[in-house]
C-alpha cells in the first residue's frame, strides 16, 4: 500500500492528512516539500496513517522541529515517533 498526501484548508490553517504506509526516502521527501510549501499554519493530521519506517519516522521528526503540529495519531504512531510528539487525538 502507498502513502496518500493530502492538503487542506481549515479557517486559515493548512491541514496535512497522512493516509496510508509512509514507507521509503521518496515518499518521506515528498511529505516534507508538500509540509514546508503549505501556506499558513500546518498541522499534519496522521488518523489514518498505518505505519512508518525510518525514513517516514524521520521525516515526522524533522517536521516537529519545525515547528510543524502533528494530531490524532493512533497508538502504535505514537509509539514509532516515542509517543511525546503528538497531540492527543480530537474527535472520531
């Protein structure tokens, strides 16, 4: 399964969704260009995220030093990103 990238606006913030298995360099540089060229403030929703590898992992990781807000991550996401990183999850 590939990973599904997509981009939305909600009053004025940039809402990233994260769907599928966010696996290899090519898919993680590809979050990373879409993250950074998003207009406004950028929260990256990851509900339907499955998995991550370590390119997938990293690329998580240098997004939050960037400031950039990760949300609704499902267990198992927050035990690959070291649980910390994320926001609790909001909703269903």
């Amino acid at each position: 399964m590939a990973v599904r990238i997509l981009e939305q606006d909600r009053n004025g913030n940039t809402v990233i969704r994260v769907d599928g298995w966010l696996d290899g360099s090519e898919e993680a540089s590809v979050l990373l260009r879409v993250v950074r060229s998003a207009p406004g403030p950028v929260v990256v929703d990851l509900k339907e995220l499955r998995t991550a590898d370590a390119s997938g992992v990293a690329a998580l990781h240098t997004l939050v030093r960037e400031g950039v807000e990760l949300s609704r991550a499902s267990d198992y996401i927050k035990l690959l990103l070291g649980g910390s990183i994320v926001k609790p999850k909001t909703g269903a």
